[in-house]
C-alpha cells in the first residue's frame, strides 16, 4: 500500500512571498498524483494533477507542482502567494497497481499573512 | 448538473442514536466513496463501492454501513452512534480509472 507524507502541517507565509508545499509518496510504480484545496467549510477542489507526459504541471491560479520520480515527491509551489490562497492544501496519490485506489496525505495549512 | 450533493450539511446526535448520511451525484460515476476528516488525520476511507451492487470496507470502517442503492446513489449509516464518530464526513465520486475524485460538500457530524 502507498503512504502520503506531508511533512509541514502548517506554513505561514507572508503575501506575494513564494511558498513550497511538500509532498512524498512511498511508490512510484505506476501512480497519478493530485493536489487538492480545501478553503474552510467546503470540499476538497481539485488544484493540478499528474497523469502522465510533463513532469512539470500547472493551475489555472498559479500553481505549479513536478513529478519527480527518484525522489518520489510531487511538492506545490508558488512564486506569490495571494490572502486568498490560505487553505488546507492535500497531497493525493491514485495507485494503479492496487486497483486505482486513492491515498492522501494529512494535510497541509496554508495561512497567508498580511 | 449539482456534482456530488450530500445531505443533511450539519447533524447533532445524542450517543446511540442511528441516522443516515445521503450521497448523489450526475456524474455518472461508477465508484463511490465515503470519508471522514479529523483535525491532523487527513482523509481516511471508510467505505466504498467500486461499482454498483458492490461494496467494499476501506480503512476505519467499524461502526458504520453503506448502501449503494443505485449508480447514483451511496448511504451511509450509523447504528449507534459514538463520540468518536464526531467528524466530517465526505462523499466523492470517480469513473473507476484512478483519475481524480469529485467530492461532495461534506457533512458535519457532532455526537454527544
């Protein structure tokens, strides 16, 4: 089975700093990745996600994550972050060779500081 | 098209006492899924149902049922509900591929 480590459980970063989010996996045989937010009071949104072609994906809002697959990791950045991105961010594998079943990390707090 | 909806959006229950979480989606998914969220845990799995007609217990599944009543819809029963089960619950749905899960708007569940 796979394990999802986030290893901050909370980043406070000033506005228009950068921000790094880690993510690692334990298996790199034959994974999706996924990033989720979820802003207080709601559900998990999908942020980017990881099938297959560039190792280097992106959001519409800014994000950008890579797949790297000797480390195992698949971190989140931001060049500058925005008060509106403070959120719980997870980090999501999907394990193709155990039938596509779905792992995630514990999570991650974003606070963005004024 | 709503997505995944769950209902009710906030429950209060006293120890012991049973209800049912309701989850649909429009999505024509073909697996569904039921979590809980708990402060620092992350989203665990408790049950899920990788077709219709099929169902399958997943990480924290003791003290809970599920129904997968159509392809639409999967339930999600507590007999007797404990203070552990104090949470929030999420409902999400995919087309079975390992591609991304849709999730509902979550449940908060208080059982004193």
């Amino acid at each position: 089975a796979q394990s999802v480590t986030q290893l901050d459980s909370q980043v406070p970063v000033f506005e228009e700093a950068p921000v790094e989010l880690r993510c690692n996996y334990s298996s790199s045989v034959s994974v999706y990745l996924f990033w989720y937010v979820q802003y207080p009071n709601q559900g998990l949104q999908l942020l980017l996600k990881y099938l297959s072609g560039s190792t280097l994906v992106e959001s519409i809002n800014g994000f950008e994550a890579e797949f790297n697959k000797s480390q195992t990791s698949f971190h989140l950045r931001k060049p500058s972050v925005h008060i509106s991105d403070t959120a719980e961010y997870f980090c999501a594998v999907s394990d193709r060779g155990s039938g596509n079943q779905f792992y995630f990390g514990t999570g991650t707090s974003l606070t963005v500081i004024p | 098209n709503a997505g995944v909806t769950q209902t009710p959006k906030f429950q209060v229950l006293k120890t012991g006492q049973s209800m049912t979480l309701q989850c649909a989606q429009d999505m024509n998914h073909n697996s569904m899924y039921w979590y809980r969220q708990d402060p620092g845990m992350g989203l665990r799995l408790i049950y899920y149902s990788a077709s219709e007609g099929t169902t399958d217990k997943g990480e924290v599944p003791n003290g809970y049922n599920v129904s997968r009543l159509n392809k639409r819809e999967f339930s999600l029963r507590l007999e007797s509900a404990a203070p552990s089960q104090t949470s929030v619950y999420f409902c999400a749905g995919d087309w079975g591929q390992g591609y991304e899960q849709y999730f509902g708007p979550g449940t908060r569940l208080t059982v004193t």
